[in-house]
C-alpha cells in the first residue's frame, strides 16, 4: 500500500513537471512569437513611413522624438526605399530578451540592397519593442554618421525619322524668372505683360514674388518654356527678367507630331508602384503617352546613383550600393518629318486624320491627327488654364483620331467588291439591271430604301458602280455574298482583330452585337456600301487597301525603321484576280470623266482612289449629326487613308476638299 502511494506521487510530480514544462514552453513560445510580430510590424511600419508609430515601437534612448523621425524619414526617403521585405532565420532568447536575427531586402533609387542584421527586442512595460540604434536601417551605419546619395544623370534615347531627323531628343528648356529688384515702376505693368507673354496669372506672380524667402537680388522662376526666340526676345524687353537654361526633353515637330510622339513628364505614385523594382525613383521622368510610352523600356535611361556613408567629418567610409548610369537607346521610326509638316499645315484648321505608309512595304510614313497638342507644353509644364482650355476644347485636341475607328461610308465598296470577286458570289462584267436611284429588295423592307446620288448611263456592273460611287450595287451584291460569308471574310482580313502596334489601336467592326452578327437584310445592305455597323480604324484601312496594290496581299503596317521590309499581314486577303480588278477600277474613279474622284487626276502619276461620305444621322429627322468625308488612294509610292469631319457645307464636299489637300501633297 505504501509503495502504491510513492509510486502515485511520483507520477503525479512527473505530471506537474511535464505541464510545468509545456506550459513554460508555450508562454516561451508565445513571447517569441510576439517578438517576431513586433519586428515584422516595424518593417511594416517603416514601408508606411508612420515613423510617429515607429517611435512608440522602440525602446526609450537617449534621441527624441522629433530626432529620430527626421533621421529615419530623411534616410528612408532619401535613397526612395520601398517595398522592405525581411526573412528570419534565427531566434535566440536572452534572459528576458529576444535576438533575431533576419535578412532584409529593399528597393532603392540605385537598386535592390540586401543585407543580414540583429536586432534585440525588449519587454518593456509588458510590451515588447526594438533596441533600436542606426544599425537597425544599415547594419555598419554609425548613429553619428549620416548617409549621402549621389547621381549621374542618364541619358533618354533619341526618336529619330527615317533620316535620322531628331523628332524627340534631350536638350534645353527656358526658365524664365523675375530678379525683383530689377522690374521697372510700375511693376504692375511689367507684371501684367510678363502674364500675357508666359500664359501665367498675375496673382501667381505676385504669390511668388511675395514668398519669404525673395530678397531684391534673387531668382524668382516663373514658368518654363520651350525654346523659343521670338517669345525669348519679348520676354528679355522686360526690364527684371532673366532667362536660364535647364535639361529638358525637346520636340522638333510640335503640333505636327503630338499624338504620335507623345511626351514625358515626372513619374506618378502609381506609376511608381506598377514599375517597382525598375530603377525608377520619385525625381524620374517616364512617358506619358504617343511613343514615348510605347517605346520607354528601349528610351528611358537608368541614372547613375550611389548610395554610401559619410562620418561627422563629411568622409567617406563605407559603401552601401552603386548603380553604374546607363544610357537609353535610340529609335528610329519611318515617319518623314517634312511629309509630317506639310500635311499638318494642310489639316491643321480640320478636324481629321491622315495615314500615310508604303504600298509596297508597309512603312507609316506620315501620322497626323488634327487638331492636336504640342508635346512641348507638356514637358514644361501647363497652367490651369492652359489645360483646361485644351482639354474643353470641343474639338477635341487631345482626341487621337488616327487610332481610333470610324464609319467609312463608300471607301468600303472596295472591300466589299473584293470579297464579293473572292467568294465568286458577284462577277466582274454582271450587270444587275436596275435604272433608278432608289430602290429596296421587296415590299417586306417596308418604307426602307437604298438610296444612291446620281443616275448614270451603261451596265450596272463593278466598274461603273465603282466609277459612280453607286449605293445600290453594292448594297446588292452584299445580299448576294450573305450575311454570314462577309461576316467570315471580313474576320479574314482583320475585323474584330487587334492589329499588332505601338500604339492601342481601335478594333474595326461589322456589327454591334449578338457575337459579331450582321442582322437583317436592310442591315446586310447597308453594311455593302460602309454604313450599318462597319467601323474601320484608319491603319488597318491602309492595310486592306494595300491588297489592291500587292496582288491581294494585305501588308502590315509598321512604325520601327526596318530598311524597307515588308512583311505580310494577311496572306491572300483576296485573289488576285479580285484584288487586281479593284486596282482597275479604282484606278478609272480616277481617271475616267464620270468618276467620283476625277478632280485627283494628276498628269503623269497614276492614282486609284476612293471617295467616301459617312452619314452620322442617327435617323432621317437627324439634323445636327454631320457627316465624315473620306478619300483613300495610292500611287506606286503612297498610299494614303484620309478623313475630315464635318464638311457637308462645303460646295467640294468632304472628299474633293481632301483631295485638293493631297493634290499639294503629290
């Protein structure tokens, strides 16, 4: 009985030892869990830049508050850190103490650093927080020394035309400033002008000049601009003004080029964020839109910087990471320059587009848009009322028309046509006999009609509706290929396609709806002659039209210089044979008396073109809608998309008014 009792006791003071000991183990357990919290909170912490919470975290020491936020905020932001990530590797406990020891990584502004460190967390209070010194933020930094950043600016890649014509380089901007001292009496009429000159308020001239920091001697910047004599000259006759040089990004074609060069400006939060890791920083410049977006991995150069510490005495002791500066490349497109200029002097009061590329290789030669922005204004930077004038703008100046889609109208009768030759649904010489202007295919279209503009005599076959620009024929021979087969041969050739490009380029459509379907027959008609739901975007047009000029094949159409390659889009869009007889009669458009486009008619070149008027009436009451006047060509060397809006008051027309504009081009 009595070795029963001893033996009962000792399992019950093994018992109380072992819960003893889990309980230990898991109280040590928790605390260092806690630790490990407290640490990773830190870094959290530190990533929000809340260094007043940083603060409360770390144990008391001999540097205040207002001490230790500057010398983290200074040093944290000072390099751009981001993204601080760390792993632990060891935990060690000491006494009522914990050392951790972990690897941190983090993003600078000369890159990624990595580095293993200790840090002690201490209970204080029942709280654990960080022993926290300088070596906590770099393991070999004093809390006496202080870190410095260096930079050697790097180089953004030129744009270059097709003969090596700078478009966009790094160059030099104006500031413009006041030395107060210096402004004449009455300074409120220096004032005013220096206003009316630089597109500056009065009142924040005045804010400036009023700042606490302006003596009679110094700098006051005022605004930036571009390069400029004229409005140099007008300035400089301003007693008080004074004009510096500064780096800036530089565009040779303004107005000329804006929509496709685009520009640069400072990098945004977001974008900051989205090109983490890239040796992007808070002082970057990155490209905003046009080409300079398109093509910033290949432009954008990445600055040389240095990050190291310094003691009391300003020397150099230590090296925490060097990025050497790498210059960005240079790109050349093949856009002209002088074809540029002279057709946005052409368009530059329209509101329109022009597409300029190669009929035999497919190079884009010329991109305007109109009206447009000069990329300049955006790099030296706006005022509210500069952008607010151009972004109400009603005619839409920031709007790029050349990337976006649009209803063609009678320069689709040439697709149309080809696909009809292609499928063998129409033939070339049929005549399909009809006298009027008007007509429907059977009392079940109600009071529908097609509806053509002029009556003419001879067959009513593919040339003469060409020549003629006849609705009717068209809208017929769309019936005859149906609905589905031009619905599939226009997917052929690009419809509901992404057309690959440096720039986001609409998708041309036949259809609204219902997955890609054409529905009904006065829809089926309409949709022969460019009306209905077709909506073609003006590059892929080119495109298309540069079948007609390579035997059916459909070349793709490309912005990078290439030396004259030519690559093909769409292998056998259309026969040959198809593609040829349009060639044919887009030619006699051209060259024949009764053609649409007879006043193109150039001794000695050889033109095939296309007129086109789209209707924007929403319904025959439709009144304030306006129309979009087309006229699409090529020559051996050019091939040429082109649309105006808003012209159906000129005597010309939309269409005869381009074409007295590509007359002067040719």
């Amino acid at each position: 009985m009595k070795n029963k009792k001893i033996i009962v006791a000792i399992i019950i003071i093994i018992l109380i030892i072992a819960i003893t000991g889990v309980s230990i183990f898991t109280i040590n357990k928790k605390n260092e869990e806690k630790a490990k919290q407290t640490l990773t909170e830190f870094i959290q912490l530190i990533n929000d830049k809340n260094y007043e919470a940083m603060y409360r975290k770390v144990i008391s020491m001999n540097m205040s508050q207002e001490d230790f936020i500057k010398r983290n905020k200074n040093i944290y932001e000072g390099i751009d850190s981001s993204d601080i990530k760390i792993e632990i590797q060891k935990v060690e406990k000491q006494e009522k103490n914990y050392q951790i020891d972990y690897h941190e990584k983090m993003y600078t502004a000369a890159g990624e650093v990595s580095f293993n460190n200790t840090v002690t967390i201490e209970k204080e209070n029942e709280e654990y927080k960080i022993k926290w010194s300088s070596s906590f933020i770099f393991p070999q930094l004093g809390n006496n020394q202080k870190i410095r950043i260096s930079t050697i600016k790097a180089k953004r890649g030129d744009i270059l035309d097709r003969n090596d014509v700078k478009l966009a380089t790094d160059g030099t901007i104006l500031a413009a400033g006041i030395v107060p001292g210096k402004l004449s009496e009455p300074k409120e009429e220096s004032i005013q002008k220096i206003a009316e000159l630089t597109g500056v308020s009065e009142e924040y001239i005045n804010q400036q000049l009023e700042a606490s920091w302006v003596k009679d001697d110094t700098f006051v910047p005022i605004k930036k601009i571009a390069e400029s004599i004229q409005l140099k000259e007008s300035l400089l006759q301003i007693p008080g003004i004074r004009i510096n040089q500064e780096a800036g990004r530089v565009y040779s074609l303004g107005k000329e080029a804006g929509h496709i060069m685009g520009y640069v400006q400072a990098i945004n939060a977001e974008e900051l964020e989205a090109n983490e890791g890239k040796g992007y920083n808070t002082a970057s410049k990155i490209g905003k839109s046009g080409l300079e977006k398109a093509y910033e991995e290949t432009l954008r150069g990445i600055d040389g910087t240095e990050i190291y510490i310094i003691d009391e005495k300003e020397n150099r002791i230590g090296e925490i990471i060097k990025q050497d500066k790498k210059d960005g490349q240079n790109v050349k497109i093949t856009l002209d320059s002088s074809l540029q200029t002279k057709i946005y002097e052409q368009m530059k009061n329209d509101k329109g587009f022009f597409v300029v590329m190669h009929p035999k290789t497919g190079e884009l030669l010329a991109l305007v848009s109109t009206p447009t922005f000069d990329s300049n204004d955006f790099v030296v930077g706006m005022t509210n009322k500069q952008w607010e004038s151009l972004n109400n703008d009603i005619s839409k100046p920031l709007y790029n028309r050349f990337i976006q889609k649009y209803c063609p109208g009678s320069t689709f009768k040439p697709v149309t046509g080809a696909i009809g030759l292609t499928t063998g649904k129409i033939k070339k010489d049929e005549d399909y006999g009809y006298t009027t202007t008007s007509w429907q295919k059977d009392n079940s279209w109600g009071n529908y009609k097609i509806t053509t503009l002029t009556a003419y005599n001879g067959a009513k076959n593919l040339l003469n509706a060409m020549i003629h620009s006849d609705n009717i024929y068209f809208a017929q021979s769309a019936l005859k290929i149906g609905a589905e087969p031009l619905a599939e041969n226009l997917n052929k050739i690009g419809f509901n396609e992404t057309l690959e490009f440096p720039l986001n380029l609409a998708k041309s459509q036949y259809a609204n709806q219902n997955g890609n379907q054409i529905e009904g027959e006065t829809k089926l008609a309409d949709t022969g002659y460019g009306q209905g739901s077709v909506l073609v975007n003006p590059i892929h047009m080119a495109s298309i039209y540069s079948a007609f000029a390579n035997e059916g094949n459909m070349l793709k159409p490309y912005l990078e210089y290439a030396d004259g390659k030519t690559e093909i889009l769409k292998q056998s869009a259309f026969t040959a044979e198809a593609a040829n007889a349009i060639k044919e009669s887009l030619i006699q458009v051209v060259e024949n008396k009764e053609g649409t486009a007879n006043d193109m008619k150039i001794d000695g070149i050889t033109v095939a073109g296309k007129t086109g008027t789209a209707e924007l009436k929403t319904s025959s009451e439709d009144k304030e809608s306006g129309t979009l006047g087309w006229f699409d060509c090529f020559t051996d060397d050019l091939l040429i998309i082109s649309m105006v809006e808003n012209q159906q008051n000129n005597q010309d027309g939309g269409s005869h008014y381009l074409i007295k504009k590509i007359r002067n081009l040719l």
